[in-house]
C-alpha cells in the first residue's frame, strides 16, 4: 500500500471479495447514470454558453445593474460601460460612504466575476453600506479603440461617480482585478484627483519577477521569440485578437485540472455539484475579444517590455506615466497559490520604484499589502470565502487605509474571538491590523537576481527585432491571405469554443441526452463511497492526477532551463545589446532632481509648523506618538476614532479629508524630529482645564482600544498625560539617547 495510506486497485477490489459481485453491479449501475448525467451537463453547458454569447450584453453578475454610461456614445467610444449596482432587499446603504468602483478584467473572460455570487467583492462593499458602481465591457472593441482610449473612458466614468456623491466623505475606491489592476494603476498614476484608496487583487505590475521553479508562465514570450506571435494572432483574426487563446494560456498552466480534476469532480459529484459547475462555465467560456493594437500594446509594454514600473510607459502625448504621482493609498492582494500573478509580480513594483520605506513616504504614498497563503488566481476572485474575509475588511474599513500614515504595510487578518479585547470595535469576524514593514520584508519574498533580469531583458531586445521582422516580411502576406470571413470561420472553429458548441442542442446527435438524462434522475441508484470499486476509481483518480502533475513539472522545468540557458548566454546577451557582465539593475525608475528640491522644501516648512496648532493637533500628534512603539495600527483604534468624531459635535464637522490631511502632518513632523514634535505639545494646549482633560481622556480611548497600553507604550502615554495634565512638579520623563526608534525610558 503507499505511503499516504490510499489503496492500491488491487486492493481497493480485493475488499469486496465478500460481496463483490453484488458491489460490481450497484457500481456499474451508478457508472452508467452518472455517465449520462454528465454528458447531460455537458450539453447544458453548451446550451447556456448560446444563450450567454447570444445575449446584448453578456455577463455574470449576480445583481440587478442600472446603466449610467455608454463607453459606445462616448467622442473616443470604447466597448466599456458603467452601472451602478443595485442593492437587494435587506441591504442598506449609507450615502455618506465613499462609493466602490468594481473594474473586471478583460483578459479572454467576459465581465461580472467581481459580483459573481452574493459573497464577491461588490456583495462585501455593500453590505458594508457603500454605494457599488460596475465597468464592464462587450465581447467586441469598438473599430480603433486603443488602452489609452479606454483609460479616457474610466477617468469619465469616475468624474460620473464623484459628481453622483457630493455627500460621500472619499473619493472612489476603485478595484481593479487582475488586467485592470494595472489599467487602474496607470489611469490613477495621470489623474490621481480621482481616486480614493486603490485595490488592485491579482494584478502583474512587474511581470519579469518571479520565483525559480514556480512560474513559468512568465517564460512564454521569449520560447516563442518574444510578441510577433501576438500580431501573427491578430493578423489571423483581420485586427482583432481572439481572447479564447488567452484562456488557453491559463487552462494549459495546469493540465492535471483542465482536463481530469474539473470534469471528474463533475461526474464525482453529478448529483450536486452541477449547478456549481455551470455557473462558472458561464463566465470561463463566455470569451471576449481585444482590438490587436490593443493587446499589442499589453504585451509589448508590460509583459514582454515590463516597463509600467520603471517609468517607461508613455502616453501619446509623451508623458512617462510614473506610478510615484498616485497620491492614493494602494492595497495590493496577491497568493502564494496564484500561478498566473504570484507575490513577486504583484509587488515587485515597489523595488523598481523605491529605494527604502522613506523614499516611499517622501512621495506621500501609502501602500498596504495582503498575501493569501494558498488561495489561487481566480479564488483571489471568485472564492466566497476570500470575499468574505480579506475584501469584506478592505471594504470595512477603508477609511482607516485611507488616513494611515505614508509607508509601507502588511494588512494582518487575526479571528475575533470572545477574548479579543474590545472585539465589538472591529468589523466582521475579523480584526484588520496593518503592520509596518521596509522594503526588505519584499525582498523576503523572493524574486529576480540581476542575471536573471538580463535573460528578461534580452527577451525585450529579441522580440523588438523579431516583431520589425515579422511586420516587414511577413504581414503583408498573412493579412492578404486572411480575409473578413477566413477570421470569422478561424474564430468559430477554436477549440475552446468548439467544446461547447458541439456538446449543445444544436447538435441533432446531443439532443437525445436530454431524455436519457429525465429517466436515469427518475431512478436514480447512487451508492456509498466505500463501495470497493468507488474506492478504486478514486484511487485511479489520483494516480492520473499525478501522472500529469509529472508532466507539467516536466515541462515547466524544461521550459525554464531551455530559457535560461539561451537567453542567459553572454553572447546571445552582447548580440542583442545587453552587457552581460552588467550588475546594474535594468528595469530601475528613475530618480528625480525636482523631486528631492520639493522634499527638502516640505521639510522645512513642516518643522516650521512644528508649534503651530491648538487641541486637535496635540491629540492627533500624542496618539501617533504614543502608538509608533506598536508598530502597527489597529481598525479598532480607527473605529474608536469614528465614533468619538461621530459622538462629537465640534469632531462630526471636521471632513475626512481635512483628519486625513492633519494625521500626515502630525506624521511626518514626528518622523523628522520625534522630540522636537513631543516637546513642542503643551505650547498646543489651551489654558481650559476640562479641554485638556477631554483631550486627554480620547487619547487615552484610542490608545486602549488595542488593549491595555504596557511597556513603552505606556511610559509615553504617562509622559504625555503630564503634559496634558501639567504637573510639572510630579516625576518627570528624561529622554535619554533617543534612537532611530523613537525609544525612552524614565528617571526620576
């Protein structure tokens, strides 16, 4: 028997000796009904990939959606659209809530995935009380539309939201999933007055990096000598490219799944598990198309180029779109599970950008990120349990993301449980903390060596000469060759369309399925799963899994080597303008002198302001103070914060705009000289006794709300009750060789 104690076949059969005939017979009885009920399924399958493609708009919302703009009436018109999602019975909104914006991916699948089921992104952000906008797309682009023309449309489509909520307390928060996670970043990085807080799930910004052995998804360009086989496709398709070669890609990353683990857990489970099983085929088969210049544009700058994050991607006009102007704070959720966008891709950005965690508060960005230990791409997505945790408390408290500090951090889901302390302050049944982290802890994650960026870099260099090539040579005659009605006939004949065109009622020769499939759920017979030949066909079941889990490891592992080996050759490397003994980094964002003029500016009017305020000042600046010890900041703090300002009359009228911009202040005048900031607070507080002392008492709220304050947390929280208070005749608090930390200690 193996190792993991699963029987072999002989001896899953050998336990029904004792009645093994009569345990033959019940299996081959359900072996028969299940086969017919799961050719059944397949043909409905087919019938609603019909009734889906053959729909105005095909999508797979799971709401009722009201239509605000038509991308199609726009001066630059594009096949996008943007609805507001209407909320169901039971769910009430809070117009004073910042609203959602949802941006699906346009990556081969139609639209809808981020309101697929009532527990999805959308479903979270509503029941949190915000108001839920949606931009989705048609299967077709609009004759000559380009990325930039589209980003023109979001950008309108967002104005529309904000001049819908003049009462809303944020701008937008906008979540691009996937594809249109770095279409959001880019729209955000040219006109960052439109954004709220920004959550890009599963997007590949930096799409060079990744681990070895893990993805080699990121290899394909350069084994097929880099994006001319992407204008080759769009060729074949007269302009546009098909997106079912895109689901492709995705479905050949893992064949043990696409062709046995899917459809067997099916036919397992045909009784049940059919419902489950058509509503994702709606949306995985429902394919879309892309304009060839558009998808050029995808390949050629961020796959193959990789150069959204160093700066490198221009605007028709010139502009260098550069992701250090968004002024917005960037949630990033990626998985460790996520073969097609791991971790690296979607946080390598931040190295290519950024020096240290200072050199990204200098910018005043705010960057929080979220890694699922195995979640894969589309659970990032698609999963009900993921809504309901990571994106219920992104959706919960996105305020509190909004106003944190400028830097770098690590969102940190811990289970409420009846001993949390003050678990009624947090959201859900999860507390949200958002740990600080440096750049380091990024690096930790894994990633590109130098070398590794020069293979990637020569790919850029092969495929800018192999796409002059193929424009030059080959184009003409392949564009000759296939006409309108050859691409059309090409586009209805792929394979991924096929399988379910041919398994439909439109086939005369699937029809019959249908009846067989009424008598068999009539008298239905299943048997127990320890049925001994049950037993065995789960036991083959693995062994298949296995089988083609050896041959993509196979293959992936040859795919790397092949890639390496070639493309990490010096001379490969030196014909093609790479220098391979270059230990410089190839994809690094530029640094800019007017920038650091700018910084050394704010500088000094920040420590001239140092002893300007009143009350609100000092508060805000003793609780951040007291709190840097933590490292970390909690939502229940934030939501104690909500409600004093919600309890408070003077506080209810201060907008969250203004807080927002006042905690920065206080900030960053502690982060430049933490003891000049302290010592400068009794000179804020007014001469009112009971002020001080209402001052004092939220400070001591917000503080507490964590739990008890200890340690250095507690001998700052003393130090600046004295100030409050004003006893300078009691023990005072000596700082004694402050450090980079910000650390004290007390003498007499």
């Amino acid at each position: 028997m193996p190792a993991d104690n699963t029987p072999s076949l002989q001896d899953a059969f050998a336990l029904g000796t004792g009645n093994g005939a009569l345990s033959a017979a019940s299996y081959l009885i359900d072996y028969a009904q299940r086969s017919v009920l799961f050719w059944d399924v397949m043909r409905q399958r087919g019938n609603g990939y019909r009734e889906h493609m053959a729909m105005p708009a095909p999508h797979v919302l799971n709401y009722k959606a009201e239509l605000i703009v038509d991308g199609r009436k726009l001066d630059r018109p594009v096949n996008y659209a943007l609805a507001r999602i209407i909320p169901p019975d039971g769910v009430e909104i809070d117009p004073k809530r910042r609203p959602f914006v949802v941006v699906d991916p346009r990556a081969g699948h139609g639209p809808g995935i981020g309101g697929f089921k009532a527990d999805s992104e959308i479903g979270v952000a509503m029941r949190a009380g915000h108001t839920c906008y949606f931009v989705g797309f048609l299967p077709d682009p609009m004759p000559g539309q380009t990325i930039e023309d589209i980003a023109r449309a979001e950008a309108f489509f967002l104005q529309t939201v904000i001049d819908r909520h003049p009462e809303a307390e944020g701008k937008p928060c906008v979540v691009g999933n996937c594809q249109a996670g770095w279409a959001v970043m880019m729209l955000a990085a040219v006109a960052p007055e439109l954004f709220g807080p920004i959550i890009v799930a599963g997007s590949p910004l930096s799409y060079w990096t990744g681990q070895r052995g893990l993805n080699p998804m990121r290899y394909t360009g350069g084994l097929f000598g880099g994006s001319w086989v992407t204008a080759f496709t769009s060729d074949l398709g007269h302009g546009t490219f098909d997106g079912a070669w895109l689901v492709e890609n995705f479905e050949n990353l893992n064949p043990a799944n696409t062709y046995w683990k899917k459809p067997y857990n099916l036919y397992a489970k045909v009784d049940t598990e059919a419902p489950k099983y058509l509503d994702f085929e709606r949306w995985w088969g429902g394919h879309v198309n892309l304009n060839g210049e558009e998808m050029q544009f995808i390949v050629d700058e961020l796959f193959v180029g990789n150069k959204l994050a160093a700066g490198e991607v221009k605007s028709s006009n010139g502009i260098a779109i550069d992701l250090r102007n968004i002024r917005s704070p960037i949630v990033v959720f990626c998985s460790k599970g996520d073969n097609i966008t791991p971790p690296q891709q979607a946080l390598g950005w931040i190295l290519d950008l950024y020096d240290d965690v200072d050199e990204v508060r200098s910018y005043g960005q705010t960057i929080v990120y979220c890694v699922h230990q195995s979640v894969g791409h589309l659970g990032i997505f698609v999963s009900g349990g993921v809504a309901r945790k990571e994106h219920g408390e992104f959706a919960s408290n996105i305020d509190l993301i909004d106003v944190l500090p400028p830097g770098l951090y690590e969102a940190v889901l811990e289970a409420k449980s009846t001993d949390s302390h003050n678990g009624d302050l947090a959201h859900g049944e999860w507390i949200m903390r958002c740990e600080a982290r440096t750049l380091d802890d990024i690096r930790a994650l894994g990633g590109n060596t130098v070398e590794d960026d020069r293979r990637f870099a020569t790919v850029a260099r092969v495929s800018e000469v192999n796409l002059a090539l193929y424009k030059t040579f080959a184009r003409p005659f392949v564009r000759a060759m296939v006409s309108e009605p050859v691409a059309e006939m090409m586009h209805r004949m792929h394979p991924a369309r096929l399988q379910y065109e041919l398994l439909s009622d439109a086939n005369p020769w699937v029809a019959p399925i249908a009846t067989a499939a009424g008598w068999v759920r009539e008298n239905r017979r299943p048997i127990d799963s320890d049925n001994p030949f049950v037993v065995a066909q789960e036991t083959m079941s693995k062994q298949i899994v296995a089988g083609l889990d050896a041959w993509r490891d196979f293959r992936d592992g040859m795919t790397e080597t092949v890639f390496r080996t070639f493309y990490g050759s010096p001379f490969v490397q030196a014909f093609f303008g790479v220098d391979p003994a270059s230990d410089k980094p190839l994809r690094k964002a530029a640094k800019s002198a007017l920038h650091r003029e700018l910084v050394q500016r704010r500088i000094a009017e920040l420590k001239a302001r140092v002893g300007v305020g009143g009350l609100r000042e000092a508060v805000v600046r003793a609780i951040i103070y007291i709190g840097i010890p933590r490292g970390s900041v909690d939502e229940r703090g934030f939501e104690t914060v909500r409600r004093i300002r919600a309890a408070n009359e003077k506080t209810r009228a201060i907008p969250l705009a203004e807080f927002k911009a006042l905690l920065r202040e206080q900030f960053y005048m502690l982060l430049l000289d933490q003891e000049a900031a302290v010592a400068a607070i009794p000179a804020l507080l007014p001469d009112d006794p009971a002020a001080r002392a209402e001052g004092l008492a939220i400070v001591r709220e917000v503080i507490s709300a964590r739990d008890a304050p200890s340690g250095e947390v507690e001998a700052r929280l003393r130090r600046i009750a004295r100030m409050f208070t004003g006893e300078s005749g009691s023990p005072t608090l000596t700082v004694v060789g402050s450090g980079s930390d910000g650390s004290i200690r007390e003498a007499s």
